[in-house]
C-alpha cells in the first residue's frame, strides 16, 4: 500500500482534555468524563454539534474494580452528543484499540471528529474494598477466572505484577541487568511528575529509596508499578481535510503499529525477553520514512517499568538487551537527554489511565505546552500503549 494511502495519514490530533486527577477523587467517575471531554473539545475550538464520532477502552466494566466506570452510551448522553459513529469495545489492542478504531472510522469516511476518552475510578474501587483490583476479584470474591485470568487466579497469580516479574525475571538472567538499572525508570519518572501538576505522586525519589522499598513480585518493587487514581483522558482526532481550519496546529499521525498476543491471553512464545510489541514497532517503522534517530521525545508504556525497557528495543531505541544499560543513571532519559522519557511522570507517578495520559503528554510536547517539562524544540514523539495488546503511535508536529 502506498504510504499515503495509510488510514492514519489521513488523520490529524486536534484537541486534548484531561479532568483532575484524585486518589481517590470527590467526584464521580462521570462527572470527570465530562470534565475531560469538553476540554479536549474547546481544546480543539469546536462544539458538541461537531462531533460525529464517540468510543472508549475499554467500554463499561460491571466488575465493580473501577478499571472502567464510564461506557460511551452513557457519557454520550450525558454529554449531549449526537454521533454518526460510536466505537464498540475495544478489548483487542487493548489501551490503543478505541484509537485505532476511530483512524480507520475517520479514513473510511464514517466521521470526520472523534472524540476518544479513557476514565478510570480505581481508587474509589481501592478505598471501598482492598481487592477490588485484583485480577478475578481474588479468592474474596469467589467468582471463576475467565479469559486471561483463567490462565493465572487458578495459580495464585493474582496480579498483572506476578506476569511481568516473569519478565524481568528472565530479562535480568538473560542480560545481566540490575535492579539499580530496572530502578532509573521510577527515579526518572518521580523526577519528571515534580513539573507536572496533575501527577498523583511529586516528591522526589532517589534510587537508594527504590532499592529499599517493599518487593511486590521479585524483582519487581513497589516503585516498579503503576498507581491506581480516579481520572479521565480525551483525546480528539479530526480528518486532516478540516483539522487545518481549528484552533491549535493540527499533530499529524505519521505511522501506527498494533499486535495481539502474550501471556495475559493465554499464551506465550519465546522466552519471557521479548513481547508482541516487537511487531508492533515493526509495523509502525515500516509505514513512515522516519528513523528513531528522528524521535525528540517518548511517551513509553510503564504499567511495570520492565515493560518500558521492551518497548525501548520493540521501537528500536535500543537494541535487543541493552535497554537497561541505555537507561541506567537516567542521564539519556532525562530533560536534556537524547530521549526524554514519559515527561508527564507517566503510570509510576502522574496515575495509570492505561496509556492515555501518555497520548495526552504527547500532544503537550508536541504543541509546547507542557510548562517547565517541556523538552526543547520537540518535533516528533513516539508513543507506546500495552502490555497485553500493543499500539504504537508516530507523532510529528505540523
């Protein structure tokens, strides 16, 4: 396919809107859906009469853990949308699903706005009940693991942290890596949350404290995983033929990868060094002219940071076992670094939105909105989304 022909080409990000972030918030988690959601909306200069196009990831969750609160019907009413097109759940790329989904509604001439929102209330969840996040709803909740799960609660592995301390288990034995290397990313991050008002934690972390704090599933500490919040993310894409015409400069979609697989479906390849992201980053790279030489800034997914150090060698950063030497120290990763890394604090300290606040950051840098985080001059961003399902986003600035 000519590159030009490629869904994303056709599509531009217009707007962006993030609520106020709380662990846990006062109030509900729909009341921050709409909060988000008429920001990245007069972000963009338009009204609710212009959008034509609505979705979420995941879709409304009943399971009572506040992974996902909100369902589009009902933020659709509450916010007095009339869409053309409204995006189904998006369980199969997960994170980066709902976005992709709405690329190929815009290119396919469905719509021409589509608004995108992420909301999460898993602090509420938390401070109701201490299982509440559990996968399965753990031994409390008695009901029988399906999906992913079925695969793990019947093991006693009732966290996505016992699967990534696979991970890191294997990567540390392979490699040779450390856990003072595994620890740059938290300090970074912690380092980064400081310039960012909305990020949950901002006290400064030094990796003396890292190496001390409580080991969750060796060798993966309590700084190595994200932190649940009560938030909500929008995101809004428009067609390119009328992005030009809107308020901010539009950020143009130069390339997109995705994949399906792993562990948390059920089934795994390989051995525990290496995800799906690999095809992810392959098929981002194939469909632009750009090289990760190009990228000024990235906005990588920490769900656990060993899930960030590959997708550093997925995107091709580095290669195959020397991202936690690439990292180490945190000097390349840093502000001034030859790749500033998750500017907003990312999962580990601004809160987990599952990716969508590493979108939102994104367009910040790239529009030079991000206040005393801003990295200088910054031009194209990577951005990487999942642990489960994997997408990949290419921005460049207009």
């Amino acid at each position: 396919m000519p590159a030009k022909a490629y869904p994303e080409k056709q599509v531009c990000i217009t707007g962006v809107g993030q609520s106020a972030v709380g662990r846990p918030s006062s109030q509900s988690a729909l009341r921050l859906t709409v909060d988000a959601c008429l920001t990245a909306i007069a972000d963009a200069g338009l009204s609710i009469s212009d959008i034509d196009g609505f979705t979420t990831y995941l879709g409304y969750s009943p399971d009572g853990g506040g992974i996902s609160p909100v369902g589009a019907p009902e933020a659709m009413l509450a916010l007095g949308l009339q869409p053309t097109w409204i995006g189904a759940s998006t369980e199969g790329h997960a994170h980066m699903g709902a976005i992709i989904g709405a690329i190929q509604a815009i290119a396919s001439g469905l719509c021409r706005h589509v608004l995108i929102f992420r909301t999460v209330a898993q602090a509420s969840a938390r401070a109701k009940t201490w299982h509440a996040a559990v996968l399965g709803g753990g031994p409390e909740k008695g009901a029988p693991a399906r999906g992913g799960n079925a695969w793990t609660v019947p093991f006693n592995a009732f966290s996505p942290a016992n699967i990534y301390a696979l991970y890191a288990q294997a990567y540390f034995a392979k490699y040779g890596a450390t856990s003072e290397q595994l620890g740059a990313i938290a300090v970074n991050s912690r380092r980064m949350a400081a310039l960012n008002p909305n990020a949950i934690y901002r006290n400064p972390l030094t990796i003396e404290e890292y190496l001390s704090s409580r080991m969750i599933s060796s060798p993966l500490r309590i700084y190595d995983c994200d932190t649940h919040i009560d938030g909500s993310t929008a995101i809004l894409l428009s067609h390119r033929d009328c992005a030009r015409d809107l308020a901010r400069p539009p950020i143009e979609i130069e390339a997109m990868g995705m994949a399906i697989g792993a562990f948390g479906f059920g089934w795994h390849g390989g051995d525990f060094t290496s995800m799906p992201s690999d095809r992810a980053g392959a098929m981002m790279w194939s469909r632009t002219d750009l090289k990760p030489a190009d990228v000024d800034v990235a906005q990588i997914y920490d769900g656990f940071s060993i899930l960030t150090l590959l997708w550093l060698e997925s995107l091709g950063f580095c290669g195959r076992g020397e991202a936690a030497a690439f990292v180490e120290g945190g000097a390349r990763i840093g502000l001034d670094g030859e790749l500033p890394l998750n500017t907003s604090g990312g999962q580990l300290s601004a809160g987990r939105f599952h990716g969508y606040g590493h979108t939102y950051e994104a367009c910040l840098q790239l529009w030079g909105r991000a206040g005393e985080r801003q990295v200088r001059d910054a031009r194209v961003c990577a951005v990487s989304n999942g642990g489960f399902g994997y997408g990949a986003l290419l921005l460049k600035r207009s």
